[in-house]
C-alpha cells in the first residue's frame, strides 16, 4: 500500500494496492474552494460560489459535475432537528457479531432500517457501531429486538443520549484551503 503526500497545490495520486484513484487528479485549490462553500450551504447559487472563486458559473457547474461524478460529492440533503420530526430518541448501539462470516449479512440488513443512521465496521469490543434516531423507547426496544434477531448478533450494548454538545457532517478542508495548522479549532 503506498500513499502520496496530499500537498495542498499539487494532489496528485492516491494507490492503494495497484488501485488508482483518478479522482484525486481532479482536485485542485479551486474545487477545494467549491466543496467548502457547498458543504457549508449547498444551496449557495452557481453564480455566487463563481464570484468567490473567479470562475464563470458554466467553469463551476462543470467542476461540481465532475466532483459528483467522482464521487467526491456524494449527495445534498437538508438536515432536520429529530425532534422537532418526531424522533426524540438518539442512541448508539454497539453490536458483537459472533463469526466473520456474518458480517456482511449483518451490515446489509441493517440498510433496511429507516431507523438505523449509520451503521460502522469497529475495532474494539463491538462489531459495530450503530447511530439510531428513534420515536420513544418503545420502538426502540422493538428495533433492538430486531437487531438481536439478526443471524450472527452475540451481543448489544445500548447508549441513549441525553444531549448532543455537537454533531455535524462537514469535513474539514482547512488544511487544503491555506497554511497547515493545528486541526484544534478555538
């Protein structure tokens, strides 16, 4: 496996085991620019994030198309407050799968659960992490039960919030967008 210093004016290649990830070819200073402006609002206007980065709006539009094309934009949504959409419970749930050869099956099943947010291959004492959103703690007890269910699950273990100091999506681009600095924000 052999990984090429991610130097913020020249991104070049990324190999993994022979594997070369063209995308990384496409991503300059400008597109960086683009992703942090989209990521922050992605409805900021074609012509707006154009003034920013001092390209025409069809030079912005071409660079987005090709950013999710590559996969690098994987999709806008707009983020809603559970529980102001009837979902007042949020929990994380780490699940032990008691033989590898479950773990795939596991990790399929859990994409038909509108109630499962996310769903992550672990280290550690867990198999997976799941992060749940769920109306009250009865239908959490009954997608618990459902998990449990699920061929191969040896063990869970449930962690409900009591509230949340953050939570966001947004990857941070600084050390693309100017000087390298320490990734602590103040």
């Amino acid at each position: 496996m052999r990984l090429t210093l991610f130097l913020t004016s020249d991104i070049r290649s990324l190999s993994l085991t022979g594997f070369i990830l063209k995308i990384f070819n496409l991503i300059d200073q400008i597109d960086l620019k683009i992703l942090f402006i989209l990521q922050n609002n992605c409805r900021s206007r074609l012509a707006d994030i154009a003034e920013e980065v001092d390209l025409s709006a069809p030079a912005v539009m071409e660079r987005v198309k090709k950013l999710e094309a590559g996969g690098v934009i994987k999709g806008y949504q707009a983020l809603l407050d559970g529980k102001k959409v009837g979902k007042d419970i949020t929990a994380f749930i780490g699940v032990s799968i008691g033989n590898q050869r479950d773990i795939d099956k596991f990790a399929a099943q859990m994409l038909r659960y509108y109630d499962v947010l996310e769903c992550h291959h672990v280290t550690g004492d867990e198999t997976f992490i799941l992060k749940v959103k769920s109306a009250n703690t009865g239908s959490l007890e009954k997608l618990l039960g459902e998990i449990r269910s699920v061929e191969g699950v040896t063990r869970t273990v449930t962690k409900v919030v009591l509230s949340t100091a953050k939570e966001s999506q947004i990857v941070d681009l600084d050390q693309g967008l100017t000087e390298p600095r320490n990734s602590k924000r103040k």
